[in-house]
C-alpha cells in the first residue's frame, strides 16, 4: 500500500508539470518573420498606366499604406524578357546612415534575421505598401512591374512578421479562426492585387513561381464572398 501511494505521488508532479508544458505552450509569448515571393505572368495589350493603376488599386484594398514609384523610361524600345527583382540586405545599403544603425538594431532584436528589401532595377512601376496591426503583425509588402513584349511581369516579395502566445494571442488565435488568420489575409492582399489587373486589363494572368505556394484553403473564408 504504501509502495502504491509512491508511485501516485512521484505521478502526480509528472503530470502537473505536462499540463503546464501544455498551456505555456499556448501563453509563450512568440515572434516570427517569413519572407515570400511570388512572379506573375500578365499576358495584356493594356499600357503602362492602366495597370499599375489596378496594381496600386488592389494593393490599396487590403493595406494601410502604399508609396509608388514611376522610373523615368529613357527608352522606348520594349525588352524581348521581362526583368526580375533582386534582394538587397537593407542594412549593408544604408550603412554610415542612421537608417542603417536602426536596422542593424532591429535586426538584432529579431534573433540577428536579415532585413532584406527587394530591388527593381528596369521596372516600369514600384511600390511598397504596408499592412500592420499593431502589437500583432507587420507586413511590408514590395512589387515591381515589368513590361516585356508579351505583356508584364509582376514580382511581389513580402517581409511578413506577426506575435502569437500569451493572452492576446488567445483573443487574436479565435479572431483568426473567424475571420482568417494574418497569414490568409497576407495571401489575400497578393491574390486581390492580381485580380484587379486581371480585371481592368482583361489580362491572362498566370502565376509563374513563388513561395509559399498560395492555394484555397490558404486564403480567408470571407474571399469568397469577393470574388465575383
């Protein structure tokens, strides 16, 4: 009898710490950046206006802030292959500059994780837009447009950081699980972006790589409702 009340009390703690291994998994308080990319194919005769207009259109119908660039196209001679993006640590770019200081300082603050930025060398339009909430996620989302003779590219690289854990994160997992999760509605702002260019331009668009793949059950229920 007494080896039996042994065992039970050597159980017991095990089990107590199991159950709190499992909630603190859930209270952690957790930070992550995920880079993504993706390349679109856009087979129109629309100019150059007309879609970067609907590019700028869809990026503004799921972000807070977008900022535009039109390159001055010394040229008119159209290229046979459209141009690529290239990504360029923000850090080492600005180096000497306080800008690049307070990068090397939030770098370190997100476990020593390059902050990249993409660079659109021979590109037609630019932009950058920004999705945040604060306290919860940060999306800097950058396209670059490039005309080609068979219509245009679209590269899209995204820098996607967002805080999950503790007890904000309980609120914020069940607002997720009604409406999306900000990893959908990453998804959401890329894919209504290209729609809106489908649309205005008539255009074929067709996605020619890029990660993570973007599929159905990746986006948020509610885009289905705006599809049309």
């Amino acid at each position: 009898m007494k080896r039996t009340r042994l065992v039970i009390a050597g159980i017991a703690p095990a089990l107590a710490l199991t159950a709190c291994g499992g909630v603190n998994q859930y209270l952690a308080d957790r930070s992550e950046t995920t880079e993504l990319y993706h390349i679109f194919d856009i087979k129109t005769t629309a100019d150059i206006d007309t879609v970067a207009t609907a590019a700028a259109d869809g990026l503004a119908q799921n972000t807070n802030r977008i900022q535009q660039n039109r390159p001055l196209m010394m040229s008119t001679a159209i290229p046979a292959q459209p141009g690529r993006f290239q990504l360029i640590d923000a850090a080492s770019a600005l180096a000497g500059t306080g800008m690049g200081a307070f990068l090397q300082a939030a770098s370190s603050q997100a476990g020593n994780t390059t902050l990249r930025i993409a660079k659109c060398d021979g590109a037609v339009w630019t932009s950058k837009a920004t999705r945040a909430i604060p306290g919860y996620n940060n999306l800097n989302l950058y396209s670059c447009l490039y005309a080609y003779k068979g219509g245009y590219h679209l590269d899209v690289y995204g820098v996607f950081q967002k805080n999950s854990g503790g007890l904000a994160g309980l609120e914020q997992g069940l607002a997720g699980s009604l409406v999306g999760t900000p990893d959908q509605w990453v998804n959401k702002t890329i894919m209504d972006t290209v729609r809106n260019i489908a649309s205005v331009s008539h255009a074929q668009v067709v996605q020619i790589e890029g990660q993570p793949k973007i599929a159905g059950d990746q986006l948020p229920w509610v885009d289905k409702l705006s599809v049309h």
